[in-house]
C-alpha cells in the first residue's frame, strides 16, 4: 500500500536530525536506519542549527530536558524555518512538568512546526485540558474524549501543524480532516522508546512528504503498529519476553518494503 513512498525514502537515504532524549537515542538511531534512512543526533548549541542546515527533517524530542539541549532546539528551530525543512514536535511528558509545557509551547511559537505527536496526556496538556498522566506511560485504552479531539482540532487550526494523538487507535488532525490509525501491540507500551521511535518514523516520511505531513503522519503510524505487530508475533512464537521486543521491532523496521507491500493496513479517513 505505501510501497512507493518506502522506495522513495530508501532511494533518498533522508538524512533526519533527531535532537531526543538518551533513554532512546540509540534505539532512534538504529530504527531509522533499518527502516533506510540516515539519523544524525546533534544536541549541543554550537553545532545544532549547522547541523540541521544539512539534514532533510528535524525531529525534536523532549524528553530528559534540560536548558543546553532548549537552547540547541531552538537554534535547529529557527534553522529549519529559515530553510523551509520540516520539524516535528515530540513533546514528550507535557502534561508531566510545567517548564516542559512551557519548552513546548515556546517551540510551537518559534517556527513552523510540521507535526506535534504525542499521547493524550500531553496533548491535553498542550492544548490547556487537564492532563491525567504523569509521563511517557500515560497512554490510555479507554476511548480518547471527544474533548480532546475538538482541543487537538483547534491546535491544529491555530499553530498550523498536524496533531496526532497517541493511543491505542491513533488519531491525526490538520484541523479539518482526522484520521485513524488502527493496530500494533499492547506490547509496545511495555517498553520504552517506541512513542521515540514513531516520531523519528515520521521524521522520516516528512523529509519525503514535506508538503502533506499529515500523508507521512498516517504512513509512519501506520507502518509502526505493523512493526510493533510483527514483533509481538516474533515475541510470542519465540518465547521470548519484552527485553526482545526492541530488538523485533527493529528487525520489522528492517522488512518496511516487504510490510509495506503486503498491505491490510487498518486506515480510516473522516
């Protein structure tokens, strides 16, 4: 089904500047270059925005934040901008800390942010609701309030990026379309880094897609529950247990073109 756009991305090999958090920086790294694109992690001021200046897409996560790594975001952030080179916002455990809500919010104002992916905690806190949870865990199975897609709309709406809200049945928004994206593992939230992942995917299809980020949102999404389905299956036929997860999901990640051509995604435009 996006055997197409999985061609065009490993033909352009895109480079992607991740500036993310340490628990997932090698896992992002690794992930994205099976999949075939090219990572870089660049988090120091003095060499981020060059750094972004040369890379095809700037994925921005915030997760363990402290103010040299801002600082190396916001140079990126107005690098991109100047260049027209696509950002994505991971605003990782939003609805956690203020002064991470308030990074986050600074980014948003700073430049124009393509897509901002996160789960529902954070995208509630981001759009001013009560955020329940606490975390990178604060992902929920029950049904995402109405609420919150009427909030995720109006963010969409106002900063002019995508918004995805994380979940089990993942939901995209450019403000007047929203798509669902069914599928994956509840094995996924068992390990850390998958949510990582997923915003580095989408980096990814951005640098392919630049003008329809919401297309390279449902892509990525799409093709990271495929992945996190393979794994599990691998997990379950192998007896094996979470600490091998990880490892599966970057075996799938290195199958995209034969996962990709297989199709059965579970997509639906509203």
């Amino acid at each position: 089904m996006f055997d197409a756009e999985v061609h065009q991305l490993q033909n352009m090999r895109p480079l992607v500047h991740c500036i993310t958090n340490p628990v997932s920086l090698n896992d992002c790294a690794n992930f994205l270059l099976a999949c075939g694109a090219s990572p870089i992690m660049a988090d120091h001021p003095e060499e981020s925005a060059e750094i972004t200046s040369a890379s095809h897409a700037l994925v921005l996560n915030l997760g363990m934040l402290n103010p040299s790594r801002f600082e190396a975001m916001e140079k990126s952030v107005c690098q991109a901008g100047r260049q027209g080179i696509p950002i994505l916002l991971d605003p990782v455990g939003a609805g956690a800390s203020s002064y991470r809500l308030r990074c986050a919010r600074e980014l948003l104002q700073s430049a124009k942010i393509s897509v901002v992916r996160g789960n529902r905690s954070e995208i509630a806190a981001l759009c001013g609701l009560p955020a329940k949870g606490k975390g990178v865990d604060a992902a929920c199975s029950s049904p995402v309030p109405e609420e919150l897609y009427d909030a995720a709309h109006n963010l969409s709406n106002t900063t002019g990026a995508v918004v995805e809200i994380t979940s089990d049945t993942d939901v995209i928004t450019d403000g007047i379309r929203r798509v669902y994206v069914k599928g994956g593992s509840p094995a996924m939230a068992r390990i850390t880094g998958t949510g990582c992942m997923l915003s580095a995917l989408i980096g990814a299809f951005l640098a392919v897609k630049p003008s329809d980020p919401l297309e390279a949102s449902a892509i990525a999404t799409a093709l990271m529950k495929r992945f996190g389905e393979a794994a599990a299956l691998n997990m379950e036929c192998l007896s094996t247990g979470y600490g091998s997860m990880r490892t599966y999901l970057i075996d799938a990640a290195g199958k995209i073109d034969f996962l990709a051509l297989q199709g059965g995604f579970q997509i639906e435009d509203r």
